[in-house]
C-alpha cells in the first residue's frame, strides 16, 4: 500500500497536477472525493443524519466536493439543504452543480435544525482568515456546532492553513475528511479538525512524489518496524538495555524508563544510578540489576559490553558531573544510545560540540520543544513554530536522529529521511510520559539497531496506549499506569476494520 504522506499546501496541489497530467480528470478527483466524504458523514454522523443535512458550498473546486456530497446524500434518501454562499468559479463546480440538481429536487426539505452541516467553503488552497460571505457562512456554521450539529468539513475546515495550522475564524469540526494525503495542518490544528480521516481519491502512486513530505507513521509501520519476538526467544535473545539516570530526588524517571522498557519486551534491564540510590532502585523493581554511574571509561565499556542499546539522561539532574557523564557513556557505544531529558540539557547551547560527540555513533535524542531549544540555541516557541523543518536541521547539524515530541512528533534523521506519528492524547501531557517513550525506543533500538525506525514506532506506539488507555477520549483521571497497562493491546498494532478506500484515521482528541 501506499503509504499516507504529510503535505504543505503546494504539495498537496502538486499531487493533484501530477496525477491530472498523468491522465486522470481533474472531474474524476473531485467526484470520487465528494463520494467518500459522503459516505464518511454516514458512516461517523449516524443518527444525525436523519435530522437532514445542511451543505455550505463555496466557489472553488471544495465547493464542488460538496455539490457531489450533497447529491450523493440526496440520491441515498436523506434531506438535504445546500447553501450556495459563492457561485462556482470552475468548469468542475458547475457541472457538480448541474448534475446535483435532480437528486435535490427528489427529498423532502430538512428540518430547521439539522443534525448534520458539511463545510464545503474554502479548501487547502485558502489563506489569511475567511472575508465577507464566507467569513458569515463559517459563523453561521460554528453556531450550528455549539447549538448541536455535527460538523464535519471538507479537506479542511475553511480558513484552516493547510500548512500551518492557522485557523482564525474558522469553524471546528467534529470530523475533516481529507483527500489523498494529510495535511500539516491538520496535525498542528487537531482541536479544530476533530476527528481526521483520509480517503483514497485516485491519485494513485502521484501521492506519494519524492518531495520529502514525511511518511505518516501508522499500524502497519510500526508493525513492520518492531522485531519480530521468536518462539526459541531468551532474556539474551530479546536483548539487554541500560538505563543511566536516577540522581537522588529523581530516580523515579528511570524507573519509569525500565518498566517501559519492560512492558515493550526487553529481555534485561540494568539501572546505572547515583551511588545512593542503588538500595532504593533495586527495592523499587527487583526484576532489574543495577550499578552505580561509570567514573572512568573503563567503566562505560563494561556497561556497553553488557548492553544492547543504552539509554541516558531520565533524572541525570543538571551539576557539572552531567556533560561528562554523557560524554562517557556515547563515546564506548557500540551499539544504539538513546538520549533524552538531563542528557541533552547538559549542552545547552552546544549542538555542534554535542554533534562532535556522537560522531558515527547511532544516537536518537528524544527533545520535548524545550529540550530542543535549549540545545540548538533557540526558542521553544520559534521550534513549534517550524516543527517539521526543525527536527531535520537539528539532525544535519548533530548527526543524530531527532525525535522533537509533540503534537505531532516528528523523527528525523541527517540523511533527510523524516517519519511523523500523529497517535496520542492530552492523556501524554503528564511528568514522567517522556520517560516511557525513551524506555520503549530504547527497547525497540537494541532490538532492531535502527535508530530511525525504533525512534518513529515508539513514537506511534506509545501514542496508541494513551489512547487504549481511554478509549472514550477522557483525559481526566487517566495515569501513566493506565499508558504502561495499555501497552499490552498496543503491541498487537490493531486498528479499526475502516472502508477500503479509508487511508488513515486519527480519532478525535481533547476535551470538547
């Protein structure tokens, strides 16, 4: 299968050229995204549907998806209201238009208040927030949402910026359905598209050009990604990590770390901790060994000598011992080193030190924003600004693999290569969630020595146990036992039977 790329606006555009140049109708593209959007409003409003539909349609070619939704629903016996807020402006929208005419004329009008209202206004093309009609239909749309309809918009929903995410005035959704690819801005803007869903289109292989738009990781990346564990397996087999943290006030980050670990099948974990704290870790989780951290190389050696992979940073804490510390633990490496937290804050500021440090070394650092600006010299919100570029220049410039956390994670490596995963909830938005991640990515990296992809599957992973851990979207009253406990189901990489002409779904996240 193809996998589903993540787009800027022109990438989006060019996708829709290359395949039209190729010899499918720009017609074609557009009626076959009007039908799946069609049958995604069936499919996820439910009921609703039956209170009848209210269709918003713009002038541009989104406005002509949403001529072919609103016949589509029509012919299938549902009410139907379209709201021609502009008049086409293109040869497809017109003949949308024309051709709707007869299956609108065959139903009954809906009632005053429908259960369901399609934003068919603006597309990815749009920019700069909605103006005069539109601006008032898009107002018009939001009360509908806050009185009770469900809302569900094309593509985007209008004014939303396909590529960053901007979306003053536009109305929220309850479900976007988006055509051939996802957009970068539906991955930053995820309150205002609600649920996201990708169709099949019939852009067939001119959906995936070689523009370096990242892979969106998914079930089957991961799957894919994660070593297979066999039948004959031993401790030995599943491979051993080691854990370097744990200062006095802060061992809890490598506890949390190990029973990732853990839970992500490792088959042995040591815990390098302050030379306090070896009593408390080894009470705390028996089924791991522990030591104190290595003073001189020679110590470090021993350390990789035993372990697979090494992790290295959760509750390192920030004296002067830290840069030292890390240094000692990447030099001896020979295989994966997994940095994250304290690790990377001790070079702050230094990112071409730090990058004069890994060397050939496989090393994935796992930054939340501000880990990351602290080390490249910048400021967090200039990081969230410019997420999806920033991961790639912080890898050229350390020769590392990144992995910037956030909404959306995206993993880098210094050949350009890029993988994002969209899973999770607010549910991660806790102390201590970060640790789990290093503790399944440093698993996956000892098993697989693929920094990228042990880095881009704990990723999507660990988002797919927060959302197992709350199934019905609660944030509330979910801990990071309850993400631990789901890991279990995550590591079966199921998803939801969907369509066949459904690419990707992301389910809708946060409080409403």
């Amino acid at each position: 299968m193809i996998p589903v790329r993540v787009v800027t606006a022109a990438q989006s555009a060019a996708r829709d050229a290359a395949a039209i140049a190729a010899g499918t109708p720009g017609s074609a593209l557009l009626v076959a995204a009007g039908r799946a959007a069609a049958a995604e409003v069936m499919r996820h409003a439910g009921a609703a549907v039956q209170a009848g539909v209210e269709v918003y349609a713009g002038g541009g070619n989104n406005g002509g998806d949403a001529w072919v939704v609103a016949a589509t629903l029509a012919a299938a016996g549902i009410a139907v209201r379209v709201h021609e807020v502009e008049p086409p402006r293109t040869d497809d929208a017109r003949a949308q238009k024309d051709l709707a005419a007869m299956p609108l004329q065959r139903v009954a009008r809906p009632p005053s208040r429908a259960g369901v209202v399609v934003d068919g206004l603006l597309g990815t093309g749009a920019s700069g927030a909605p103006r005069g009609a539109i601006a008032q239909a898009c107002a018009e749309i939001a009360a509908a949402r806050d009185a009770g309809a469900y809302v569900v918009a094309l593509d985007v929903p209008s004014g939303l910026d396909a590529t960053t995410g901007a979306h003053d005035g536009a109305p929220c959704a309850d479900l976007t359905v988006t055509f051939g690819t996802i957009k970068r801005g539906h991955l930053l803007a995820r309150d205002c598209c609600g649920a996201i869903v990708v169709v099949d289109i019939g852009l067939g292989v001119h959906a995936d050009l070689d523009d370096g738009a990242p892979r969106l990781a998914d079930a089957a990346f991961a799957r894919a990604a994660v070593p297979r564990i066999g039948a004959d397996a031993h401790k030995g087999a599943r491979k051993k990590v080691a854990i370097v943290g744990g200062d006095c006030g802060m061992v809890g980050a490598v506890l949390l770390a190990a029973r990732a670990a853990l839970h992500s099948g490792v088959g042995l974990v040591k815990l390098v901790v302050a030379p306090a704290n070896l009593e408390l870790v080894q009470r705390a989780l028996p089924e791991a060994l522990a030591s104190a951290w290595p003073e001189h190389d020679a110590d470090a050696a021993a350390m990789h000598d035993w372990a697979d992979a090494v992790l290295v940073g959760p509750g390192l804490g920030r004296g002067p011992h830290v840069q030292p510390l890390v240094a000692r633990c990447v030099r001896g490496a020979r295989g994966p080193v997994v940095i994250d937290a304290d690790g990377l804050n001790a070079f702050e500021g230094e990112p071409a030190a730090f990058g004069a440090l890994v060397g050939t070394h496989r090393v994935l650092i796992t930054p939340h924003p501000l880990e990351f600006a602290r080390l490249a010299g910048e400021e967090a919100a200039t990081v969230n600004a410019r997420r999806f570029e920033a991961a790639g220049a912080l890898a050229r410039v350390t020769g590392a693999v990144v992995l910037l956390k956030g909404v959306p994670t995206v993993v880098s490596a210094p050949d350009g290569r890029t993988i994002v995963s969209a899973s999770g909830t607010p549910v991660l938005g806790q102390g201590g969630s970060g640790d789990l991640l290093a503790g399944i990515a440093v698993t996956l990296a000892a098993q697989s020595g693929d920094a990228l992809g042990a880095g881009a599957a704990a990723a999507w992973v660990h988002g797919r146990a927060a959302e197992l851990a709350a199934p019905d979207g609660a944030i509330r009253g979910v801990t990071l036992d309850d993400v631990l406990a789901a890991l279990r189901e995550a590591w079966k990489f199921d998803e939801p039977a969907r369509p066949p002409y459904v690419l990707a779904e992301l389910a809708k996240v946060g409080e409403r």
